[in-house]
C-alpha cells in the first residue's frame, strides 16, 4: 500500500471509530455537561485507543467535559513503570497512579493454574471505585468494545445459564458511580488497526490475559469462525442486544405472564390460592435446575 493509499485508510478508520464512539455516547446519554471523567488507561489497545478518541472528541463535543486519565499499579512483577506516566506527559492529560498490591492477593488465594480474572477486576474495580469517589468524578469510562459485549453474552449463556451481556452504561451496585463503555459500538479489529497505526505503547498483562484455556478465548475462537464464515452474524448478535422482547422470553420477572389474559377473558382465581400447582417440599423442574457450571462455580 502507498502512503497516499495508506493515510486515506488511516482517516477512514479513525473517522469510523470517532462516529462510532461519539454515537454510543449520544445513545446512552454517556457524558453531560461538566462531568469529570476517569479513564481507566491499562496499557492494552483497548484503553490506550478509549483516551484517544475521548481527547478528539472533548474538542469539538457539544458539552464540556474533563479527562483524567488513571493507571492501577498492582505491583506485578515486571510491568513497567515508566511507560504510562511518560506517555500522558507526552499528550497533555492528566495522569494519576492507584498502588495497590492485588497481584500478591491473587497469586496467595488462587491455586497455580486457576483462572485469576475475576478476584483481579472485582479488587481493582473497588480500588478505582474509592478513587472516583474521592476525587469528585462523575463518568468511569472503560475500554471494552463490540467483541467484549458479545463474548460477555455468550459466556454468561453457555456457562451461567443467564441471557446477560455487558452494558453499554451502567450505576454500581453500590449506587455511587454511573460507569461508561464509549467503544461499545467498535469493533475489537478495528481497535486493534488503530493501536497499530497509532503505535501505542503497549503493556501486555501477563497476570491474566495470557492464562491459557480461558473460557473467553473458547468463546472467541468461536466468534472468529463465525465471523469467517458467516459474514454479519456478528452484527446480527450486537443488534440482537438491542432489539429485546421480554414477552418472547421466559423471565417471569421481566415480564407479567400471570396476569395476561385475552380481552374477553373472566377474571379467574387470584395466583396463588390454597391448591397449589406443585406440591411442598418438592424438587424444583429439571429444566430450571442450576448448570453443571453454576454448581462447579
């Protein structure tokens, strides 16, 4: 490719995930006038390419809006201390480190082969949690994209037995903190051209990230068949997630089944009279039973 090939490439691919990032931000209401937003910089392509695109944006966006960008150093063995802080320096942000030593947790409580992502996330979520309520932030953007929401999809259907992905906006379970995923409408290929034409400093996690036989990786070798040989599946899934009908499912709780009736139908005995359906103490459905995986879990 020519260079003159090569940076019309370049222009379209950041034009498209500046669209994509600034539409998911319009969709979901992401970002409001004044908000303080942390960005959680990790030091992968997802993150790095997250604070980029954010910073094009503040620019020209229609609010006015703070960036902050924030590391965790959890002390593992190795990671290189120099590169973020320099990096953040080199494009004008500001930049905070959170120390705290959760590798040392992890490696004491999970046995030697064990996946350690969860214990990680959940201990540096709270760390990033007490951060932004301590320093006045009202966004925590993260850097997952299109992939992560459908993986999430497919990992919580295969192995929770629960039809749950990864929201595009979310408030914590304590109520405290509204969490955002900007790239939500990006696609991790792209991402990963844009990191490439960027050059950005990349820092791989060798904590967890590279732990083999991951049911994450199972599930994305899967979507990459699919997308080989089955072009817009994935699209079809991403919209999928947008498009739901509680009516169409079976989540009693989502949606009222026991007091749909026909029109014409006569008001009938109240839901839960004195014969019972199903007798005491007995065993629930096998169909509703919990997974081999919940039970293993």
């Amino acid at each position: 490719m020519n260079i003159a090939k090569k940076r019309y490439s370049d222009n379209k691919l950041t034009k498209r995930l500046e669209r994509n990032t600034a539409q998911a931000i319009i969709d979901f209401n992401m970002i409001d006038e004044g908000d303080r937003v942390m960005v959680c910089l990790s030091g992968g392509k997802d993150s790095f390419t997250l604070l980029d695109i954010l910073m094009a944006l503040q620019k020209r966006a229609p609010v006015r809006f703070e960036l902050l960008a924030v590391n965790m150093d959890q002390k593992q063995p190795g990671f290189p201390q120099h590169v973020l802080p320099e990096y953040a320096r080199q494009i004008g942000v500001p930049f905070h480190v959170i120390e705290q030593d959760t590798y040392s947790v992890v490696k004491r409580l999970i046995p030697e082969g064990k996946t350690t992502c969860s214990l990680c996330s959940r201990m540096r979520r709270g760390a990033l949690y007490r951060f932004a309520a301590e320093n006045g932030i009202t966004r925590i953007a993260l850097g997952h994209h299109r992939d992560d929401i459908i993986e999430t999809l497919f990992l919580n259907l295969f192995y929770g037995g629960r039809i749950k992905a990864m929201p595009p906006k979310l408030l914590s379970d304590g109520g405290e903190h509204v969490v955002i995923r900007p790239l939500a409408y990006c696609s991790e290929q792209d991402i990963a051209r844009y990191a490439t034409t960027r050059a950005f400093p990349i820092i791989p996690c060798d904590l967890c990230g590279s732990q083999p036989n991951l049911q994450r990786q199972a599930i994305k070798e899967m979507l990459t068949q699919w997308k080989k040989n089955h072009p817009g599946r994935i699209e079809n899934i991403f919209r999928a997630i947008g498009s739901v009908t509680p009516s169409h499912l079976a989540d009693h709780e989502l949606f009222d089944f026991i007091n749909l009736k026909s029109p014409g139908e006569e008001p009938g005995e109240e839901h839960g009279e004195e014969q019972p359906w199903i007798e005491e103490n007995s065993s629930r459905p096998q169909a509703l039973q919990d997974s081999p995986e919940q039970l293993a879990s």
